[in-house]
C-alpha cells in the first residue's frame, strides 16, 4: 500500500527542486558559477535576464553567511543533495557532499565535518556500516551522525541507534526537519547552543 504522505511529502521536495532550479537558486550550490553572472560594464549585463539573475545570486549570498560549521552530506540521490545542501547553505551550514558510504567515510577522515547526515541506502558501503566504522575510529567517532533513510520502521529507528547514529530522520522529510535536525546539534547561526 502506497502512502499518500510519503508521496504529498515527495511532491513537496520535488516542487522545492523545480522552485530552485526556475530561479536560478540551484547557482546556490556552486559559488563558482555565481562568479560567472556578467557584471556591470558587461555587454550582456544589460539582459533583464542577467540583471534578475545577479540581483537574486546577490540575495542568497546575503543570507547564506557562513556560521563555520560543517554538515557532510552522504546522499547518492541528486535531487535530495541539491535539497538538503542548499537549505543548509541557506541557514549558515558550510555542505561537503559525498556519493556514497566510501567516499563518507574518507571525507569524514580528512575534513573532520561538525555533523554527519547519512543516507542509509548509499552503494559501495552502505549507511550502516559506514556508520559503524566511523564510530569504532578514535578521530572520527565524536562526529553527531543522522541517518537520513527511507527505511521507516521502528525497528530501522533502533538498528540506527545500534550501530551509533545520533540522530534518525525518515526520508521522505521536509527540509526544515532536517535543519531543524542539525540545529539540535549545532546550534543556531545566531550562536546559541544546543
């Protein structure tokens, strides 16, 4: 039986998605491509389309002021990364993604992230495991993990206990939830702690 929840939920993100991508927002996730709008004196900076887009680039960067802390992302779905990190990005968070458990678990070594959100379903080591061998490391097992998962029974809430996650989020989740999530953790860009 399909759940008409998970899917109201799903639209809701995928909506989101479309909302990004139509106004540009999706130049959020890449600072770089920010950089490429023509500025003014340019030959196309006088395109409406290009003044739109710079004013809107302008805005996000406003808001999207860095709170130094740093959420590793472990999330193989496109659509979720893109989700997730920019609202993240939005609240303050500074977002290092990773495609799967591997990649994680090496991220995690080298760049020492604040909080980890992990996707339980990921190829090549999955959620659980990549869990486990981040909380049994000596310089990574202080790391907050949140499982980020579709797996929604009870029993998957206790099994993310178990191997070490902090945290648990059922996927399909409103991306507030998962800033709501972080914060719990990290605290609020305007410093207050958890």
């Amino acid at each position: 039986m399909v759940d008409g929840k998970k899917i109201a939920t799903k639209r809701t993100q995928l909506a989101y998605v479309d909302r990004l991508r139509a106004t540009g927002c999706r130049l959020a996730t890449s600072f770089r491509s920010m950089d490429t709008i023509p500025k003014s004196g340019h030959h196309l900076a006088q395109r409406p389309d290009i003044e739109r887009t710079r004013s809107l680039v302008d805005g996000v960067r406003t808001r999207m002021t860095a709170n130094g802390k740093t959420v590793l992302l472990v999330e193989d779905n496109e659509d979720n990364r893109i989700v997730y990190s920019t609202i993240l990005r939005h609240f303050g968070y500074t977002v290092t993604e990773a495609l799967n458990g591997e990649e994680g678990i090496a991220k995690a070594r080298t760049e020492k992230p604040d909080l980890i959100l992990m996707d339980i379903s990921i190829p090549v080591i999955d959620g659980w495991e990549a869990t486990q061998v981040l909380k049994h490391d000596p310089q990574t097992r202080s790391i907050p993990i949140i499982a980020l998962t579709a797996h929604a029974l009870a029993s998957d809430r206790e099994k993310a206990m178990e191997v070490g996650c902090d945290g648990y989020l059922a996927k399909p989740c409103e991306p507030r939830a998962v800033v709501a999530e972080v914060q719990r953790f990290l605290g609020k860009i305007d410093g207050s702690t958890p």
